[in-house]
C-alpha cells in the first residue's frame, strides 16, 4: 500500500512539473514573440530600436534607460581656408601628395625630372580643364625653367632627387 501511495505522488510531482514546464515554456515562447514584433515593427518603420529590450525568464520588457547605440556626432565640416591665387588649397595638395606618393619609389625618393613634369601637367590642366586638384592660379603661368628651379630647390642634397 505504501509503494502505491509513493507511486501515486510520484505520478502527482511528474505531472505537476510537466505542468509547469509547458506553462513556463509557453511563457518563454510568449516573450520572445513579442520581442520579435517589436523588431519586426522597427524593421517596417525603418527606425533604430535604440531601448534595451530583454527578456528575463518569463517577462518582457523595454528598458528605456539602457541605450544600445548613441547616436553619432554630427560631420565634422572641411577646413575652411581663405583662397588665394599664390596657394595650394586643401584638395590641391591632397591631390599632390597623392600623385607624388604614386612617382616616388620604394625609398620615397622622386627623380627631378618626373617632378617637374608632375608640376607641368598639373599647371596645364589648370589652364585648360579649370582642375580642382591642379596648382594655384599663378602658378599655371610657370614654365618648365620656372619648375626646374622649384625642383632644384627642394633637392637639398644635389642628388637628383628629392625626398618625398
């Protein structure tokens, strides 16, 4: 009679975790669901969810006081210069330094002559194409004696060429 007794509690335990695993389950199921419709939503309104969302066990919920992203500064804005014919503006140098970074060779060494005849191409499509990344205004007037003694100039060293 015991052992009947301990088997009928026993089945009463199982079924009343069986119970509660299905009920906690169904809960867990619940919450995720609703986490997906609040994604779901986002996704449709083509916002950021910025809020935590959670899911603790059984419950659901929104914590509005946990940021997932800060939103970003804003673009810092290009340097302002005042322009002047005798200068290199921002993007004509950036343009330089790219070009002169593609001549030079493996020891950062640019021969004269191939800077020379970068700084006369740059002047002539300043002249003719109006070259946002050419030379200053008064510098499209050089000639090629005028960018020989520039170039001669920068090679301190007598050697030909000049380091990058």
């Amino acid at each position: 009679m015991r052992l009947k007794h301990q088997r009928g509690q026993s089945l009463k335990l199982y079924q009343l975790l069986d119970d509660l695993i299905q009920v906690s389950s169904k809960a867990e199921n619940d919450a995720i669901d609703e986490v997906c419709d609040v994604v779901k939503q986002a996704i449709e309104d083509q916002t950021k969810i910025q809020d935590e969302l959670r899911v603790n066990f059984m419950d659901f919920f929104v914590d509005k006081a946990i940021a997932n992203f800060i939103e970003p500064p804003p673009e810092k804005l290009e340097a302002m210069e005042e322009a002047q014919n005798s200068r290199f503006n921002i993007p004509q140098l950036k343009s330089l330094v790219q070009e002169l970074q593609m001549i030079a060779d493996d020891n950062k060494m640019i021969p004269n002559r191939k800077a020379v005849e970068l700084l006369l191409r740059k002047g002539q499509n300043s002249k003719t194409l109006v070259d946002i990344g050419g030379v200053p205004k008064d510098w499209s007037s050089y000639n090629r004696n005028d960018y020989e003694k520039l170039v001669r100039n920068l090679d301190i060293n007598n050697s030909g060429s000049i380091d990058y």
